[in-house]
C-alpha cells in the first residue's frame, strides 16, 4: 500500500459560514454518514489533521473549520470576541448550519477546550468526547509552576503590544525549517519521529495568523477554565496525552480522564504535544475504534 500523503488530501465539500457578529468561518466536509467534528489546535488548519480525516472519512462524515480570524477567516470587525466560548458558539452554529443534530467532537491543543465549552452549551448534541493532547483550562498553570506560568502568560501580554517582535521568530522557522526543527526537537517540543510534512505546514500557517487575533486567542485561551464541565459529562469520552507533552502534560490528562465518569485514558510513550504526528497508526487505530463504538457501526 502507498504511503499516504497529507498533501494530497482534499475536502469533498467546502464553503463559508458568516456568523451572528459577522465573522467569515470556512469549513470543509470529507465523507459521509456520522459526523465527527475536529477542533484543532490555535492557528492551525484542517491540513494538520489530514491522517486522521484520512482515517475517519471512509466511513463516517468528517467536518473542520478555521477558528474566527485564523487561516482564511476574517473576522466581522477587529475587536471581535475571540474566547473559547465564542469559539464554541461558532461550532454549534457550523453544526445548525449543515444540519447536524449530534456529532462526536475531537479536539487536539485549543480544540479540547472549545470542545468542552460546546459541553457546557448543548451537551445533548454531542455523542462523544475526543480529547487529544489537550487541556481542561488554564493550560500553563495546570503544567508549570505559578512564577513559569505567570511568565509565559506575561510574555505573550507583552508580545501582544509588540507584535512585530513575536513574529520574529516564526519567519525565521518558516524561512530555515531545519534548524527550526532542530531547535524545538532538543527542546523536546516535538519529537524526531514526527510527520516533518504536517508539522512544517503547522508552523508556517501559524506564521501567517494576524499576530494580533493569534496572541488574543491564545490570552483567552491562558484563561478560560472549564474544570467545572467535565463531572457532568456523560456522553463516552477518550482522553489522549503523550508521555513527554510538556504543554499538557499527562497529569492534567489523568485528572480530566478520572473526573469524567467512564472516559477512556490513553498515553503514549515518548511522544510530546505533537503526538498525533508521531504516533499516527496507534491513535488512529484508536480512535476509529472509539468512534465506530459511539456510532455502532453506523
């Protein structure tokens, strides 16, 4: 069999959805029957999760969108809301707007609490919970201690005043992808045995977010806690973390996985926040079977 290319994936149909404040949300759609909604990770497109739709769409109805502002989005004016409940509200928007009653949401990094805000809105719409790589809020401070955490979250405060600064650093990634590469592998921000296709297409669509909307969102994001959702989850949930995430670590995973009733744990050896790159055939071995359970073979 032929290796799969994540390039060479392409939506089965695609459009524009303009929400209530105005704001442009392109979506695409892979697939029928089913659906499975993908919240992806902050400046990320649906190309960066191109092996799992590949996994998912013989089967079941696979569905993405671009977070408002992100990738080809625009947003309805320059100050528009950028939390994770409003990114959630735009997600259940997208699922009245193709007619979709209930879906199975997955969400990796941001994706996990956008997914949780749409639990707290309208639990009864969602037949399962994937969380990949994620956190239940307060990501830096539920994975480093208080004065790292307070730093980070002052770093990207300040970032957000001097934006050109931040960008910096993204051009020279996009510009010199091996030493990139290098760089954050030693970090152990990613793994050697990643996906360098998907993951260098990552870092340069992150490069090409607005600085200004990326480093709000990921403000809203240092903040937003829904801690107080998962208890009252009861649709089947999968919680996915890797060894060596450093981002979300794999005891915010535990804690998310033993306060769900029922979830599903799962760690994989080695891999860092980036694991759904790096361990592609196990996860999505995985998650297939979690989501043929939740639809029974539909």
């Amino acid at each position: 069999m032929a290796e799969f290319d994540p390039r060479s994936l392409k939506p089965d149909r695609e459009g524009v959805l303009r929400v209530d404040d105005g704001t442009l949300l392109p979506w695409q759609q892979f697939g029928a029957g089913p659906a499975v909604v993908l919240a992806n990770g902050i400046g990320v497109r649906w190309p960066g999760l191109a092996h799992q739709i590949e996994t998912l769409r013989a089967r079941r109805r696979v569905v993405c969108w671009d977070y408002r502002g992100m990738g080809p989005s625009r947003l309805g004016r320059p100050d528009a809301d950028v939390s994770m409940g409003r990114q959630a509200q735009d997600a259940i928007s997208l699922l009245d707007h193709l007619s979709i009653d209930h879906a199975i949401l997955a969400g990796w990094s941001m994706g996990v609490q956008v997914s949780l805000e749409v639990l707290r809105r309208r639990p009864e719409r969602v037949a399962g919970f994937v969380a990949l790589l994620g956190a239940y809020g307060r990501p830096f401070r539920n994975a480093f201690p208080a004065p790292v955490a307070r730093a980070t979250e002052g770093l990207f405060a300040l970032a957000l005043r001097f934006p050109a600064l931040a960008q910096r650093p993204l051009d020279l990634a996009v510009a010199l992808p091996g030493l990139a590469f290098a760089v954050l592998s030693r970090a152990v921000f990613v793994g050697q045995d990643v996906d360098r296709r998907v993951f260098d297409d990552n870092v340069r669509w992150v490069r090409e977010t607005d600085r200004r909307v990326y480093l709000r969102t990921m403000l809203e994001l240092a903040e937003h806690d829904a801690s107080d959702v998962l208890a009252g989850i009861r649709c089947p949930a999968l919680i996915v973390c890797g060894e060596r995430d450093h981002l979300t670590p794999p005891s915010v995973a535990r804690r998310m996985a033993e306060t769900i009733p029922g979830a599903e744990y799962l760690e994989f050896a080695g891999a860092t926040h980036f694991g759904l790159f790096e361990r592609v055939w196990e996860l999505d071995a995985r998650l297939a079977a979690f989501v043929d359970r939740v639809w029974g073979g539909a």
